[in-house]
C-alpha cells in the first residue's frame, strides 16, 4: 500500500518512466524488426527469382546391390551434414528419386525459399562441399563415385556476401538510441530519488534498510517498466504487421523487452539505493549543482579517449567491418565509433557550458540589468539539472545530422556503384537476340555485349567489357553523371580492317582455284554492332577451279567482310610424315545484292592471320591466296591487313597495375586475346562501365572480334544485351514475358539492395525517437525545476519581479541551454558525419570497387525540416513552462522558510 501511495504521488515521473520504456521497447523491436524482415525477404526475393534447377543441390550415385540401404545411409548422412552446417531445422527438403536412367539414385536439396533465413545461408553455401566429401568417403553410398550438380551453395555464398554489409550499418541507430535512452532513464532515476530525499529520509528514521528501499524501488519501476515496454513491443509488432514486415523471430523481440527492463530497474533503483545509503550523511554541499559534481574530468577524460580508440578501429578498417578468414565480421570497438562520437562532443559541450556562463554572466554583472546575470548564473550553477537534457538534445540533434548525411551519401555511392557494375539500365543475358530485345516496348536502345575475364603476372583479374561505340553512346549509364559515355565512345570508336558489303548483301560468290588439298571455305562476316555471323561456301568439289557460293542472313542487316577461312583436311590414307603441297586462291569475289551483283576489291593483298593453325608452312599470296605445305589438318585464315594499335579505356588500377598512361601502346598480354592484343590507351578512367571489379578495360565490340579472329579463336560470344529504358521495372517485366529465356537484372532490380535501402529509414526513425526521448527528458527537468524552485519564485516576486519577466527569464534559462544543445549537435554531428559517413556507406553498398570512396553528401531539406520540427516542439515545452512558471509567481504563497 506505501509503495502504491508514492508511486501515485509522483505519478507524473512514472508516467515519464512509462512512456521511455515504451518508447525504447518499440524503437528497439522496430528497428530489429524492420531490419530482420528487410534481410529475410531479400533472401527469399533473390531464391525465388532463381530457376528451379539452379536453387536445389542434386548427388547422383550409381546404385548399389542393396538400393534401399544406400539411399538410407545417404539419406542418414545428409541429413548429418545439414545439422553440422546449420543447425537442426535447416529449412530444406530432400527428395530421393532415380534417375533418368534408372541405373543412378539422386538425391535432392531443394530450399523451402519462404523459410529461409539469412542465418541459414553460412550453412547453404558450405554444406554442398560436405555433403559430397562425406558421401565419396562412404563406401557404401559412392560404390562407383558421386556426382555433384545444382549451384544452390553457390547462390547462398552470394547472398551471404550481399547481406553482410548490414550488420555493419544496423546497430548504428540502435547503439544511438540505447545511449539516448540510458541518458533519459538515468535522468529521470535521479529526478525521482530528488523528490523523493524526504520520503527515503523518513524511511530510514523509521528503521527502513537501504536494500529495502532499492528494492521496493526496484518492484515499482519493474510493474511500470514491464507495462511500457510490453506496450512498446505490441504497438511496434501492429506496426511491422501494418506495413508488411512483420517479425517472425521471438527471440530479438524478447531480449529488446528484456533489456529495457533491466537497464531501467538497474538505473532507477541503483540510484535510489545509492542515495539511500548516503542519507545520513549527505552535506548541502551536495546540493549545488556544480559542473564538477556531474562531468568529472575523469569521468569526460575516459569517454574521450573510449571514442578515439573505436575512432581509430573504425578508420583502421575503413568501416565497422573487420577482415577475416572466412570474409568480414562487425568489430564490437568500431561499430561504436558514431554513437560513442557524439557522447563524446556531447560531453565536451556540457564541460564547457558552465564556463562560457560564468564568462557571460562576469560580463552581465558589469552592466545595470540583472536578467542577463541571474540567467547565466542559474545555468553556470544548475548544470546538473539541465545536463541530461543537454546531453540527449545533443545525441538526437547530431543523430539526425548523421541520418542526414548518411542517407544521400549511401545513397549516391549505392546507385553509382550499381550503374557501373551495370553499364546501362538493365542487362539481358539467356537471350541475347539484340534485335529481338530493341522491339520490345520501352526499350529506347540495346547493344550487344561481350565480356572475357584475363589474368595478370600476379595472377589478378582484369575484366574486358566489349561493346559498339555507337551502342555504348545510345544504352550506356551515365552512372548518375559521373560517366561520360559520348566520350567513352568516341574513345573506343575504331573503324577495324574489314572490307564494306554492299547494302542488302544476301551471298557471296567467288571462284576457287587449288592444287594439293581442296578446301572448304568459311566466311566471316560482321553487322556495324559487330556481331559476328559465319557463313559456309559450297564444297569445291574434286575439279579445279571451282565457283562456290556462301548465303548470308537475308534480314536486311548490311555486314562486312572481315575474314576467310580454308579448312585443308589431308585424307586419312594419307602418310602424315609426308608433307602436302597446298596451294589456293579466291578470285571474282563478289557480292549478290538487290540491284545486281558487285564486284568486292579486297584493296590490299589480304594476309594469313598470325593465329593460324599450320601444321607446316604456309604463306599468303596474292590477294586472296596462301601456298605452302601441310602435314595433316589445318586451317588458314586469310584476313585484311591489321590495323595500328587497338584503342582502349583503361581503369586507373589497371593502369597503375601496368604502368600505362594515355598515349602508350602496350601488348596487353592477358590471354583475353592470344599471342600480340597491341592496344593503345585512349583515356584512363576511375571505373570502367560494366566491370565488376576495379581493374577493367572497354573496347570496341568489333575491334575485338576483329583481334580474336586474328589471333585464331572463334568470334567473341554475346553475353548480355545492354538496354536503355525510362522505366526499367516495367520494360524487365516486358523482356521477362517477350523474350524466352532472357535473364532481366539491373541496378533497380536487385533486392538485396532494396534491403540496405532500409537502412536509412531505420536510421531516421531511430533519431526521431531519440528525438522524442530528448524531449521527454526536457519536460521531466522542467517539472522537476518548477517544484525545486518554487520557493525562488516567492521570493523575486517578493523582491518586486513582476510574474511575466519572471516568467521570461526562466524560460530564457532552458533556451539558452536548448540553444547551445543543438549547436553542440551539429558540430557533433558534422563532425562524426564527417569521419565514419563515408564508412559506414561504402560498407552497405553492394560489391564496392577497390578503390572507390563514397563522397560525404547531406540532404539539406531533411536536415532542416527534422531540427525544426524539433525546436519547435521544444519551444511548446518552453512556452508551457513559462506559463507554469508565471502561475507559480501569481498563486504560490511563501513558505516560513523563505519568509
């Protein structure tokens, strides 16, 4: 009955208490929430999305004498290695089935895609390589060996790679408001151990143990604590639930609720505890207020130098993530840095405070007024009344700061590294009939692409992106402006050795003439994106010489004439020790077009491409010729005279890589192109379009087709089709339904992006409930200093103050404190935007290149609507106050004590 008597006495204090636990508890379950759903449907997006063959791991075993025992003991041992990897309950199916054969047993690992979770993926992505180790060491399982298929571990290393990042942005706005919290809880213990000093005092005079006391403390604040904060994890599931992200997972949910309890009833009755052991014998001097009684020097010397150490693990690993054996894990010191940043400047602003009002009130004390001295005097002397509020307002202004800043900056540098990882809006593999993809409605531009993956000396990557100049200038991303395609393709642009088709080209004709072997003869021919088609002449036959034809697609495409190929294939009668005398020439090359047939000049005497098969010597001669002597199979292949040097756009790390500055002519030997690939470096860019990684280099489609055939190879194949589009999700939907087959990804389109992308909004709402808790633990001191300073009011009322001043002043006091919060706020937060900004972003942005930086932006509009819209919620408490204050002066009558 005694504790429920003084909880309603001081109901408006529990009522605070209340409303901060609930508070907290739904910020906290939110921003858990919110974030575990974000993660859980981006791994069931990226799943779903996956053809049914390419999200299942099949081992495929011949069968043994006794089936049925096989199949159990592989069954056993998958099963085995499942709850090795992830646990017991890995959300999987597995499936026993013959094969198509009948001979094999195939058991399946097929992902239930809805219940899978992100903790589940560790597992997924290693479990195929135990599986199958396990299985071929059982002998009676891999009778005649195991054979593994499906690339669901594949795609699972994938997604753990795309998730991880968020472990390193996700507990910054939980870290802020745990801080904020712990300050607004300790704030309003102390507040309720002040109005309670008499009661403890009476307490104690009444034979009450300090134990006693903490603990009938302890019993209030967990009745109300409890209440709030299972409030606060409803209203936030409703919430979750509302807008479709609703929690799942128990556990975070619990612990949330469980911690705000336990911080709030280690806080309150820690501090009544405290205050009652030392009822006894607690002078007035403790009273005072001074500044040194609550920002001890040790106390701001510890915090400063806790947030330089995870300052320095912070900038030692770029972000909050830290290197290791198996890829990056969160660092507990550096995921610190921002929060521990701003507590830090925090904390400096409120030592300095008193001091710049004792300055301010020796300079008012020189003047006739007196508000100006009584104003700087009560904050000099008061500042631990008004310290906690200082504090928050301080920790929620400069988190809103970093929301501000944080959430451009990721922004930008997220859309830019997409875009270049991309090189155009959307990109098409399966398919890549470019034509096909142009005539689909919202596609404003396609080009063809090829890419080819070569190696360094240091056995490093380099990625070579092949597409039209003209292509890359009509569908190419501008990467948000930082990539100038026009010039990129005016940089690659090449006119390669080919010899010009009549428009409307459907054949070619030519007479053969040979001794030796008779060849069979293919052309190569190649459209202005540089696609490359080849065509067969007719067989020869057994007389010299010959006139043979060649088809070309009758699509209306005009094409050059880019290389001759003639196939020599000795009989097999024939001893491959005696070597073969071959001799051949084309003459009367010409064209079948619409209006007639064209004779085609070769204009220089064409040459055998260095990457010809010889099993011998041969030699071009004449213009479209070659002699020579073989010793069994061979091709030739007789193309124009080579080009100077290959322009090309390298990215800077590959130039640094290689040396190479604009003007040089190097060999890129790469093995993307074999044997001599001269290029000469057209530009030096940061990123090449379309690269996954940092070392790229850009060519002209048909410059490398022109290279590989050159070199001997087969024409370059097509891998994607880059398309240009205003509205890329609906014209992915457009190619997805059109086109068979086709593969639609882009920088828009990926949704483990989309889940990063929460990031920011978890961040805002996380410092506008700060915001809130600033707030109330502003109106908490404010009630708090109308009751303590109620005998203060009797008495300059008395001294001929007149209420509306009285009022003024005071509430002048809390402004100028407020005032002085938000400019320790924004230079707190402009200086830990600053320093862990561009960090924090580049560590949530998908595959970063090697050397990209994330710039520090901030969004002024968003900045400037949230600290308004906080000063102006301050200024009510401010205007409520002050009319409280002037009640006080018009109402209060004076006590014996003041009198």
């Amino acid at each position: 009955m005694l504790a429920v008597r003084r909880v309603r006495a001081h109901s408006a204090l529990f009522a605070a208490l209340f409303g901060v636990c609930l508070l907290l508890a739904a910020l906290g379950t939110g921003l858990v929430g919110y974030l575990d759903a974000q993660a859980r449907h981006a791994v069931s997006q990226e799943l779903g999305s996956l053809q049914a063959d390419s999200r299942v791991l099949r081992f495929e075993a011949p069968k043994s004498d006794d089936p049925a025992a096989q199949s159990i003991r592989a069954l056993a041992i998958i099963h085995r290695e499942l709850t090795r990897a992830g646990g017991a309950g890995m959300p999987v199916d597995v499936t026993t089935a013959d094969a198509a054969s009948g001979d094999d047993t195939v058991w399946t690992i097929t992902p239930v895609v809805d219940l899978v979770e992100p903790a589940d993926l560790p597992g997924l992505a290693v479990v195929g390589e135990r599986i199958e180790t396990a299985l071929l060491n059982d002998p009676g399982v891999a009778v005649q060996g195991v054979e593994k298929s499906g690339t669901l571990d594949e795609h699972a290393a994938t997604l753990q790679r795309k998730i991880a990042p968020l472990a390193a942005v996700e507990p910054v706005p939980l870290m802020l408001v745990a801080v904020i919290g712990l300050v607004t809880l300790a704030e309003l213990g102390r507040l309720l151990d002040s109005v309670r000093t008499r009661e403890t005092s009476l307490l104690r005079s009444r034979g009450e143990s300090a134990a006693r006391v903490g603990a009938v403390t302890a019993l209030e604040t967990v009745v109300v604590a409890g209440v709030g904060a299972a409030a606060g994890v409803g209203a936030a599931l409703a919430l979750l639930a509302a807008i479709g992200s609703p929690a799942t997972r128990a556990a975070p949910v619990a612990a949330v609720a469980v911690a705000v309890i336990l911080v709030a009833v280690l806080l309150v009755a820690g501090i009544t505890f405290s205050s009652a052991r030392r009822t006894f014998r607690r002078g007035a001097a403790d009273d005072s207020g001074r500044a040194r009684r609550l920002a001890a020097p040790a106390l701001v010397l510890l915090l400063v130098a806790a947030a330089a150490l995870s300052l320095w693990r912070f900038l030692q690993f770029g972000s909050a993530l830290s290197p290791t054996e198996a890829g990056v894990e969160v660092d507990p010191l550096a995921v610190l840095a921002p929060a521990l940043c701003l507590a830090a400047v925090a904390v400096l602003g409120l030592a300095v405070l008193p001091a710049l009002a004792a300055g301010i009130e020796r300079l008012a004390a020189r003047g006739p007024g007196v508000r100006a001295t009584m104003v700087s005097r009560e904050v000099a002397r008061r500042v631990r009344m008004i310290a906690s509020p200082f504090v928050v307002i301080a920790l929620a202004g400069g988190g809103i700061v970093l929301a501000a800043a944080y959430q451009p900056t990721w922004a930008t540098a997220a859309a830019v590294t997409a875009d270049l990882h991309a090189g155009a809006d959307l990109i098409v593999s399966g398919a890549t009939d470019t034509a096909n993809i142009a005539a689909v409605p919202g596609v404003t531009a396609a080009a063809p692409v090829s890419s080819a993956t070569g190696t360094l000396q240091d056995e490093t990557t380099v990625h070579v992106s092949a597409v039209p100049a003209a292509g890359l200038r009509e569908a190419g991303s501008t990467a948000r402006g930082t990539v100038d395609v026009a010039r990129l393709a005016d940089d690659i642009t090449f006119q390669p050795p080919v010899v010009a088709l009549p428009e409307g080209t459907t054949a070619l004709t030519a007479t053969v003439t040979w001794s030796g072997l008779a060849p069979a003869l293919t052309a190569f021919v190649m459209d202005p994106s540089g696609l490359v088609t080849e065509v067969g002449f007719a067989e020869v036959g057994t007389a010299s010489p010959a006139v043979v034809r060649a088809r070309l697609p009758a699509d209306g495409v005009d094409r050059s004439l880019i290389a001759i190929d003639a196939h020599l294939d000795p009989p097999s009668s024939d001893a491959v020790f005696e070597p073969i005398v071959i001799i051949g020439s084309l003459t009367g090359l010409s064209a079948d077009a619409p209006d007639g047939v064209h004779p085609i000049d070769p204009v220089d005497a064409w040459t055998l491409a260095p990457g010809t098969t010889v099993n011998g010597q041969a030699f071009a001669a004449g213009d479209l010729g070659y002699s020579g002597q073989v010793f069994s199979r061979t091709d030739l292949r007789l193309q124009p005279v080579a080009n100077p040097a290959t322009p090309v756009v390298l990215s800077r790390a590959f130039a640094r890589a290689i040396s190479a500055k604009v003007g040089d002519t190097p060999n890129l030997d790469i093995g993307v192109v074999p044997g001599s690939f001269p290029v000469r470096v057209a530009d030096i860019v940061e990123q090449v379009p379309g690269s996954p990684g940092s070392r790229g280099v850009l060519v002209d489609l048909a410059a490398l087709q022109v290279a590989q055939l050159r070199a001997g190879w087969k024409p370059a194949t097509i891998d994607a089709v880059w398309v240009k589009s205003p509205d890329p999700a609906a014209t992915a939907h457009g190619i997805r339904t059109t086109v068979d087959g086709s593969r639609v990804t882009g920088p828009g389109l990926d949704a483990s992006a989309e889940m990063l992308g929460a990031v920011p909004r978890a961040l805002w709402a996380g410092m506008i409930g700060g915001a809130a808790l600033a707030l109330i633990a502003l109106g908490a001191v404010a009630g708090e200093l109308l009751r303590l300073r109620a005998d203060e009011v009797v008495v300059l009322r008395a001294l001929g103050m007149p209420p509306p001043a009285l009022a003024a002043m005071r509430r002048l006091e809390l402004a100028l404190v407020i005032a002085a919060a938000v400019v320790v706020a924004l230079i707190g937060g402009a200086l830990t935007s600053l320093l862990t900004v561009p960090g924090l972003a580049r560590s949530a942005v998908l595959e970063p290149f090697a050397e990209s930086t994330a710039p520090l932006r901030i969004d002024p509009l968003w900045l400037v609507a949230a600290l308004a819209a906080m000063v102006a919620a301050t200024a009510v408490i401010l205007f409520v106050y002050g009319a409280r204050v002037r009640r006080q002066a018009v109402t209060l009558t004076a006590s014996e004590a003041p009198r």
